[in-house]
C-alpha cells in the first residue's frame, strides 16, 4: 500500500476547512462560546464596571472642597481608560488563574481552533465588557461637571488600540506565567498600578519625574494621552509616539502568549 | 479547699490524656493548635497579603498625593493619618471574608467545624491571627506617610486601645457577614463595594467637612469615619475632640459583629 493510501485510510474522512472561512466560522462560534457560559458574569462584571466608573467619576470631587475643572477632566478622560482595561488587564487573568485551577484550562487548550481565533474571540469579549461602562462614565461626568469635551473620530482607533494593548497584556501574563497565585499577585498589583502609580487619573505632572519616566517604558502612560486626546481639543504632541508604544507593546505581549499557548508541554 | 484542688490535679490529667474535652486548659490548647493550623493553611495567601497590606496603606498615602495639584500641610495630615486606617480595613473586610469563601467552596470550613475543638476557639484564633497580620501593614504604612509628606504627629496612648479596636471592628463584622452570607459571589461583591465605599466615599483621607450633609449623617452611623477619628485622635493633638462617641459607635459595632458570630457558630445545621 502506497503512502497516500495509508494516509487516507488513517485520516478521518472529511475535507479538512482551512483560510478565512473557517477562520470566520471558528471565531464566531469562540465568541457565542465566551458569552454563553460568561453571561451571568458578564452582566454583573457591566453592572460592577458601571457603577465603580460613575462612582469614581462623582467620588473624585469629595476629595476637594470645589473641585478644579482640571482635576474632574482628567479623572473623567481617564475613567474610560480604567473601564477598557478592566477585564482584558484585571479580570480575565484572573479568569485563566481559575481555570487553571479547577482544570477547565487543559481543556480550552484542547479545542481545536487556532490561537489567533482564541485571542480574536476573547478581545471582542473584552470591548464588549468595557465600552458600555465607559460610555456611562462618560455621560455621568458630562452631566456632572459639564467639561470641555470634544469627542473626535480618533476615539475609534484610540479605544480599540487602548482595549488591545491592555487585553494582549493581561493574555500575555495570563498565559506565559504558569502560577495561578502569581498571576492573581500581578494582577491585583495592576489594579493599583492604573489607579494611583500611572498617570491615567491626574495630570503627569503630578507625580515624581522619575516615576513619570518609568511609566513611558509602559503602555498605561499612553492609553491614557491617545485616548484623552480623542476626546478633548487639548493639543498633545505625543500621541503618535503613544500608538506606537501600545503598538510595540501589543506585538510582544501577543508574541509572548502566542509562545506560551504554542509548545507542548 | 484540697477537694477543688484535686478536682483541678485530676481534670487536668484527664486533659493531658485527652479524655476530657472542656475547660479553660483544652480550651487554650485547642486555641494553639487552631493557631498553628490557619498559620499554615494561610501561609500560600501570605505573599498577597503583603502586596494589598503595603499597597492599602503606604500605596495609598503616596497615591492620594497624586491626585492633587498642590498637597497643602492640612492635606497632608489628613492623608498621613487616614493611611493607618485604610491599612486596617482590608484584612478584615475584603481579606477573611475571601479566605472564608475559599474554605468554603474547598470543603475546609465543614471540616474545621468538625475539629473537636470549641468552636470559639476556632473563631479567636482567626481574629488572633488576622489581627497579628494587620499590624505591621499599618505600621509600615504611618512610616511612609511622615516620610512622603513630613508629617507633624505627636502621638499619644490612645493610639493602642484605637488600633485595636479598628482591628477588632473590621475584623469581627467581617467574619460575621462571611459567616451569615453563604453565597462566595454575593460575599465577594459586598466586600468589593465595601473597599470602594471605603477609598472614595468615607471621610478617612480628608475632612469630613467635605461631605455632602446626608453623607455625613450615614458615616456617623458606620464604622469606617469612626475608625479614622480614633485613629487620628491617637495621632494628632487638636484635630478630633469628639472621640467619646467614635469609640462608642466602634464599640457597639464589635459587638453586633461578635454576636452574629456567636449566632452563627452556635447553631448546628
């Protein structure tokens, strides 16, 4: 018997699917997959997103005596931030650190559709769980403060650069970091990072230099300059160099999981 | 007078050799053995401890720093001497109720409970324990503050019996609410808009002046504006005069927390 023979008698008889339909098809049946069995959570996580980002909004100006319209611009343009990089960030590694406890992560391994599908379903998730809230936030601190906004059409890229750079990290830490008790450290680390030590709530002239200048090196700097810049007519000159710090950021967070989530073990 | 004395010779041999199983010796070495048990049990959890210990207390005195354009010397007390409170909070209400949760789910509380050993020593020994874990947290937290902002304090005794009674407060109501409330999500939300109510909404790290009036009102009534009034009274000379009901109100807080614990342990199921 030939070698093309025994092939075919071994291989399932089926036509194997492959390119962009089979990634479409793959992708959408991921997507349906994440929300279904996170519906419950997912509803509570947007209820939870909304109601942290419009309290911090109205909860900021307890802080001052009459607050500066300064001070709520930035806490307002930077809540959003906060909301986009809640679950890809914070939440979702904590997910993975669940399922690899209780043993549902071996078997998500075991599904048989390629890691960018994974990665494309679990993004969408991550907008999906950010941008109602950050909306709301927003609205809320319209009304609240009644700022300077000047929402422009580069929110669009800023939002969807802003939630990849943020969900590409969480995957990466997620997936190349094999503890869970580690990850769940890093993670709640995070949470503080973006709250108080990354200049995302208040001016970066507010912190120490030299805090300021180890923030450039990471991406929550500039998430915070690409996406107030979409929404207000402040100029700002270095929004180029912050996509492409989230750009760089994205490449090597997803060459990270993409390593992690590739060799066998 | 012999007879009590050998009726105690007597009960203590029986608890050496195990056979008796009640008073005050099985009692406090069952509270050893409790001790040691949650030690080591919590021992994984330690390095998570340490990170949200550091960062609710010293992460915070630096991090409301930030959020000014100017830290005026007013500001600064206030964040200076807020920090040791926020320090306190955490273990108690967001800590132990997820360490209760997490026993729960892994069967573990139904077997402590099965131990033979009192259950109230079982309690004791986490409070013991959790409040061991809050101090150094707090102090290192006081440290930080009078380093980042040079903080005049002028610290008095009321400082002991104040920090204690944080603890006990946040630590007892913690355990009673983890122990009334069976469900580890509704638990876990509770104990997370607890934080939150406590970092934005309650007069720790500013004056309570800055509250709209009906806010003010519930503080009052809840244990977090209290805590810090204590706290700042044993910190400060001038600042709180009013420490009298403070520490009522904290009072009476323990004790609703102890007695829904009591309720709770006491009840078979």
């Amino acid at each position: 018997m030939s070698d093309a023979a025994l092939a075919a008698f071994i291989a399932p008889r089926t036509t194997v699917a492959r390119g962009m339909r089979r990634w479409v098809r793959d992708y959408s049946s991921m997507l349906i997959w994440h929300l279904v069995s996170l519906r419950m959570w997912l509803v509570t996580l947007t209820v939870v997103q909304i109601l942290s980002g419009v309290g911090f909004v109205l909860g900021i100006a307890l802080f001052f005596t009459n607050i500066p319209t300064r001070a709520a611009l930035f806490v307002s343009t930077g809540v959003p931030v906060i909301n986009l990089l809640m679950v890809g960030f914070i939440l979702g590694p904590q997910l993975v650190a669940d399922q690899r406890s209780s043993g549902t992560y071996e078997y998500l391994r075991s599904v048989p559709v390629s890691r960018s599908v994974t990665a494309a379903a679990w993004y969408t998730v991550c907008l999906i769980g950010g941008v109602p809230a950050m909306i709301v936030s927003l609205v809320v601190a319209q009304l609240r403060y009644g700022l300077p906004l000047d929402v422009s059409p580069m929110i669009v890229p800023a939002v969807l650069m802003t939630s990849l750079a943020g969900t590409m990290l969480g995957y990466a830490i997620a997936h190349a970091i094999p503890s869970p008790m580690a990850t769940r450290l890093i993670t709640q680390l995070g949470v503080f990072v973006i709250f108080g030590f990354a200049p995302i709530l208040f001016p970066l002239a507010q912190m120490p230099g030299w805090l300021g200048d180890v923030n450039w090196w990471f991406p929550f700097r500039h998430m915070a300059v690409v996406i107030r810049a979409a929404l207000t007519s402040v100029p700002d000159s270095t929004v180029t160099q912050g996509y492409v710090v989230l750009a760089i950021w994205v490449i090597a967070s997803a060459a990270a999981a993409g390593w992690a989530l590739g060799h066998r073990r | 007078m012999s007879s009590i004395a050998s009726v105690a010779r007597s009960r203590a041999a029986a608890t050496r050799r195990g056979e008796l199983r009640s008073g005050l010796t099985y009692w406090l070495q069952s509270l050893a053995a409790m001790m040691r048990f949650d030690f080591g049990r919590m021992r994984q959890w330690l390095g998570m401890m340490i990170v949200i210990q550091t960062m609710m207390g010293a992460g915070m005195v630096i991090m409301y720093g930030f959020f000014y354009p100017h830290v005026t010397a007013a500001r600064a007390l206030y964040i200076a001497t807020g920090s040791p409170t926020l320090a306190l909070i955490p273990l108690g209400l967001v800590m132990l109720p997820g360490d209760i949760n997490q026993q729960r789910m892994e069967g573990t509380f139904e077997y402590v409970w099965s131990l033979p050993a009192p259950r109230s020593a079982q309690a004791i020994s986490t409070f013991l324990l959790y409040t061991l874990l809050a101090l150094p947290g707090t102090a290192l937290a006081l440290l930080v503050a009078t380093w980042r902002y040079g903080a005049q304090l002028s610290i008095s005794p009321v400082l002991i019996p104040a920090a204690l009674l944080c603890s006990l407060v946040a630590i007892t109501v913690g355990y009673g609410l983890a122990l009334a409330i069976r469900n580890p999500l509704v638990m876990n939300l509770i104990s997370n808009a607890l934080v939150f109510v406590v970092l934005l909404f309650s007069p720790i790290v500013f004056p309570a002046s800055q509250l709209p009036a009906w806010l003010y009102d519930i503080h009052r009534v809840l244990p977090f504006y209290n805590m810090a009034v204590v706290m700042r009274a044993g910190l400060t000379s001038g600042i709180e005069t009013q420490v009298g009901t403070s520490f009522i109100v904290l009072a009476a807080w323990t004790i609703a927390g102890c007695a829904m614990t009591a309720w709770v342990i006491g009840r078979r199921h």
